[in-house]
C-alpha cells in the first residue's frame, strides 16, 4: 500500500471489513477499493458497506430537478464521481438489474464519492416506486464494457428470493419504465435489446436470474399504451365472444401464477361456467387480460374482476378472432374531432392528447347505434378502451309491398323530402317546373284529383303519392303546394270560372304563358 495516504488505508481497511454479502477474501484482497482512482469506473458488483443496508436509513433529499421518466418519484443525482457526464455513444439496450441489496441503501451508495458504480433508475418493490439517479444521455457506471450503450434499471431485491422481492407491483412499473425508455431512444421492444446483467458481454454476475419471468415481463412491456394514446376497440355486440371454463379455474387480478395470488385476488368459477368479453390481449406470459362489461358475468361484484381479468387461455375453449368481433364500419371521434375508421380488427389509435378527460364518440349510421364514452388519460402511460355498440335494428319488409311505396322514392324518398319546391320533387320535371313558378303546366290535362273527374281526398298528399310512381302516369301537383283558391275547389275556385275577368283574368292569362314559356326552354 506504498504511496497510499493514512486516510485511504483507514478507510480500505473498513470496506475489507465489511464484505458480508458473499465476497470471498480472495475477492477483496483483488479488488482493494482504494486501488481505483477516483476516474475509473468498475463494473457494478452490487456491493456496499453493510450499513448502508440498515432498513431505517434516511437518504439526504434529493435536488430539486425534474426528472426525466414522468412516473418517477424524483430525480436524486448519483455522485458526479460515479458516472462519466454525457458518455452515452448510442442507444442499443435496456438492461435489467438485481440490486441485491435494499432501495434506499441502493440510493445511498450511488451517491457515495467511494462506490464508483451508479445506475440511471432504481426502483423499489413493494410498489414499483422508481427514482431516477442518472440522466439518459449520461453513462452510468453498471455493466463495465456496455456502459457506453446501456440504460440500466436497479430492482430491489436479492436474486436468491425472487418469490419475495419479485413483486406484480415491480413487474408492471419495470415495463412501464423499460417501455418508455425504449419509445424514447428508439429501441427495439425484444428480448435482443431488452436484456439481463447476466446477457451482456464480459459479465461476471448472475442478475435477475432465473426466477425472473422474462416471458410475463416482455408480454408487459410491449402490453403498454405510449404516452399520450387512446387505443380504441369498437365491437359489434350481437358478435361479442363467449368462451366457456373447461376446468375449474380462477379470473385473477395479476397475470402471475395462481399461487402468488391472496384469496381477495382471485374469482373462482366451476367448469361449464361461460364469459363474454370484448378485448382480449396479447399473451402475457401464461395468462390473457380479458376486458369486459362491468357489471356482468360469473364474477359481478367482485373486486373489479368482472371489468377486467387474467384468464389462463388453457383453461377455456378457443378465444375468438378480433375479426369476427369488429365492427366494420364504425369511426370514432376525438373531443367533437372528425370520425377514424376503424380497421378489419376493430382497431383505431386515435392522434395524441395530452392528460385529462376526453370524450369518445363512436358512429355507424345505418349501421350501429351512436355510443359515447368518457376517458381519463394519465400523463403516461396512455389507455385501452374497448367500447361495444349495437346494430340498428331492421324491420322485416312488408308483405304487403306497402313498405316500398310509402317509405321508398315515392312515399319517403324524393316526393317526401323538402327538395327546391318546399313540397318535395313531386313529379319529375313538372315537380321542378312547379319549384319554380308554384302552378302545373295548364297544356297537360290532370289524370287525378281536381279537375280529372275522379273524386278527391281530405289526405291529398297520401293520396297522390300512393299514385304518383314511375308507372302513375303524368305526376300531378300536391295541393298542398297549390296557393289558396287556385283549382283546389274544382269549378268554384277562383281560376276556374269562365267569366273571370279584370286583374284576375290577366293574371291567369299571364300565368298560363309564363308556363309554356319555361317548358319550351327546359
């Protein structure tokens, strides 16, 4: 120990003294921590003095930075000692770490000038808190030769003890936290980029080891909605899935095996037992998340489990394709913004908002009944809504042939509508030549009502549409269309009497060539 000061013997001495955790002798005599310059970083071999592992220790607060991951409980800096500012080269992976050691003692030892080892997130297990130690673009000091690369995340715990640290709670943050990651640094979401300590090159370490469950995990993190998403699956109710129990089997609120999981976490349901729902995911691990109507089904009424669950897909007859579920045809509406289709699945992302409550609208005219939903969006992750909608009921067509003329073109269609007229295209053209000058052609005799010889209605609207189709003959004017006194009371009426004379003789005149006028020009 030539050339090293009294201050650095004392202290060698008390990290010699203090390898509890496993290390052999052998093992600090060949790596004595006063030997390494305060410049050089090692490879993070999750040793810290012991008592840094009291489990009443208080870490100073941190500073007052934001931090970078939104979930984060804060930002508190490792030592600037323990990391190499703005050292990250690229960004290839998200590494997955044991701190084999506690949270708060973790937290601790990366801000000790002495540890030279760091990780830029560590997150704690009994509910996936996470505080943020190191910034991304700087190269945290955790796994030797991939420093420069790598973004690593500390999980409390020990590696021999999964069971216990290991946590539901711990799972679904590192996913969250792994998946955000990823989606900032353009990442790819596999297990070639998302790896173990023990994955990369050149290590010497064990973690997570093997009763970390890599499947679940990566089932979780790619499960994740990106920040700012609503992710929308419209489906037709009349083709919702039913999947029948083959065993008896248990809804759980987790997608863990059965046996970590409290009485008040699990729904037990008897073989034979049926469920309908309206999404299903992707595998997470060994288990599927169901989404379905709350409220109903075998688990109503228990601890939320009706709304949503893990189901083991074994354990139940064949899930149904999101295809078979879709309802082809709807859109969906943002806040009052224009309607997305929805894809062949049932499918729609919608474009990115920001945190708060937002309104669905989904439409289908003729197609499905309008149904609405209100969404609350964190700030991250974002959501997945699955919406049912109903088909708009058709009525059985008229044996009678009464539905197609008196709700088809006829009855419902152009006679009925407002068109130019204010009465409707009544008649073809004639009906536009009556738009226009408000009087039938006085050249064409009427084949109905006033003046055709055949008696008339007090319903003459209905009357002349049941007669005025394609094969009716010449259409004829609706009275209603008709100014008062003009032909409505047969020879009465003021335009029919042969002695008019006066004003109201040249007017009929006037009209009368006004007519032929505008139908010699059409």
């Amino acid at each position: 120990m030539t050339g090293v000061s009294t201050d650095w013997t004392r202290r060698a001495a008390l990290w010699v003294g203090a390898l509890t955790l496993g290390l052999s002798a052998g093992t600090a005599a060949a790596h004595p921590l006063a030997a390494v310059p305060p410049e050089q970083e090692r490879e993070d071999d999750h040793w810290r003095p012991a008592e840094l592992e009291s489990w009443a220790i208080e870490p100073p607060p941190p500073l007052g930075a934001d931090p970078e991951y939104p979930l984060a409980a804060a930002f508190d800096p490792a030592c600037s000692c323990n990391y190499s500012v703005n050292g990250i080269t690229s960004y290839q992976h998200v590494v997955v770490h044991t701190m084999q050691g506690s949270y708060s003692g973790t937290k601790s030892w990366f801000k000790n000038p002495d540890a030279q080892v760091s990780c830029h997130y560590i997150m704690r297990s009994a509910d996936g808190e996470v505080t943020q130690m190191v910034l991304d673009k700087d190269k945290a000091w955790h796994v030797g030769s991939s420093n420069a690369t790598s973004i690593g995340i500390e999980h409390e715990g020990y590696v021999d003890d999964p069971a216990k640290w290991y946590t539901w709670e711990t799972y679904v943050s590192s996913a969250r936290l792994a998946r955000w990651i990823t989606t900032r640094h353009d990442i790819p979401v596999d297990r070639d980029h998302i790896l173990g300590h023990v994955e990369l090159p050149n290590q010497s370490h064990t973690d997570p080891g093997g009763g970390w469950n890599w499947d679940m995990y990566m089932g979780l993190v790619q499960d994740v909605v990106p920040q700012g998403q609503i992710q929308v699956a419209v489906v037709d109710r009349s083709k919702l899935c039913t999947i029948t129990a083959t065993v008896s089997t248990y809804l759980q609120r987790t997608a863990e095996s059965t046996d970590l999981l409290t009485a008040p976490e699990l729904c037990p349901i008897a073989a034979g037992t049926k469920v309908t729902y309206l999404h299903a995911s992707a595998p997470i691990g060994a288990r599927r998340r169901l989404l379905m109507e709350a409220g109903q089904g075998p688990c109503a009424g228990v601890n939320g489990l009706d709304a949503e669950a893990f189901v083991d897909p074994t354990h139940f007859t064949a899930m149904c394709a999101p295809a078979a579920m879709a309802a082809v045809g709807a859109t969906v509406s943002l806040d009052g913004g224009p309607g997305l289709a929805v894809d062949a699945n049932g499918f729609v992302n919608l474009p990115p908002v920001g945190a708060g409550s937002h309104a669905l609208d989904v439409a289908g005219p003729g197609l499905y009944e309008p149904a609405a939903e209100l969404v609350d969006l964190a700030v991250y992750p974002g959501v997945r809504v699955a919406i049912a909608v109903d088909p708009v009921a058709v009525d059985p067509p008229d044996p009678t042939g009464g539905g197609e003329t008196g709700g088809g073109e006829t009855g419902g269609g152009e006679t009925g509508g407002a068109g130019e007229t204010g009465a409707g295209e009544v008649g073809g053209e004639v009906g536009g030549e009556v738009g226009e000058t408000g009087l039938p052609d006085p050249t064409e005799a009427p084949t109905s009502g006033p003046g055709s010889g055949e008696p008339t209605t007090d319903d003459e609207g209905e009357g002349e549409a049941e007669a005025g189709g394609d094969e009716a003959g010449p259409p004829v004017l609706s009275g209603a269309a008709l100014p008062d006194g003009y032909g409505q009371y047969d020879e009465d009426g003021c335009a029919c009497r042969s002695g008019a004379g006066g004003r109201e003789g040249w007017l009929a005149v006037g009209l009368v060539l006004l007519g032929l006028g505008r139908r010699r020009r059409r």
